[in-house]
C-alpha cells in the first residue's frame, strides 16, 4: 500500500516537473519573436524583418502574419499585397481556416500601438477575408458598415 502512494506521489512530481519544464521550453523557443515585436515598436522594421522572415520559414505562424503585415504595409521591405497574401495562405495547413489569417492581418492592422495601424489596408484584408466566407469578418463588415451610415 505504501509503495503504490509514493509510485503515485512520484508521478505527480514527475507529471508536475515535465510540465514546468515544457512551459520554460516554450517560453524560451518564444523569445526570438517576442525580440521581433519589441523592434516593430521601436521601429526597427529591417531588423524585425529579418527575424520574422526566419521564423515564418520554420513554420511560426504568428511569424508569417507579422511579415505579411509588414508587406501589406510596405515597412522594412516593399509593398507587395500578392507576396502578403502568399504568406498567409492555408495551402493544406493543418487546422487553418480559410479567411482567419487574412481576418487577423486585417484586424491587427486597425488596432495597433506599434506603428503599423492602416485602415484602408485593414478593409482590404477584411474584404479578402469575407471573401473566403470567414464569418468572423463577415460580421464585422456588417457591423462596421452599420456604424458609418
């Protein structure tokens, strides 16, 4: 009876310490995008570029949507709508849903302390994403267009 409490103990400390670690992994896997961000706001388009450009390349998705946000705009490299939209495509990803990435490139572009607002830009993004059907952006449209008439 003793021997299976400690075996269960054990493997709540085990279960407990895989968790902290994996957390700490994560964290630290993390810091080269969070480095990204921290040079947007200081303006440092080039710089977050370049580490975006690698990140998205290893597959960061948050990555890809960063660059595609600074091609959509045309900070740090030149405008290039087609290349942004390339960036974000589903093309077979694994739980993509057609029109998301757009919605949020377009949403990030209207709501952001980092330079990057562009409200024009931001409608076209939401337009090609109700243009997938992404419900989201469809409502959003709706309710934004109620708001300006």
């Amino acid at each position: 009876m003793k021997s299976r409490i400690l075996l269960f103990v054990l493997m709540i400390i085990f279960i407990i310490v895989t968790l902290v670690l994996y957390k700490a992994y994560l964290h630290q896997s993390d810091k080269p995008y969070r480095n990204a961000v921290s040079l947007l706001k200081e303006g440092k388009y080039k710089d977050a570029y370049v580490i975006f450009k690698h990140l998205s390349q290893n597959g960061h998705l948050h990555a890809k949507i960063r660059l595609a946000k600074l091609y959509a705009v045309g900070l740090g490299v030149q405008k290039d709508r087609e290349y942004a939209s390339e960036l974000i495509l589903c093309n077979g990803t694994h739980n993509c849903i057609p029109g998301e990435n757009e919605y949020y490139l377009g949403i990030e572009l209207i709501d952001r302390h980092d330079g990057l607002k562009n409200g024009k830009e931001a409608l076209y993004w939401i337009e090609k994403s109700a243009s997938f059907s992404y419900e989201p952006a469809i409502k959003w449209l709706k309710e934004n267009n109620q708001k300006r008439n």
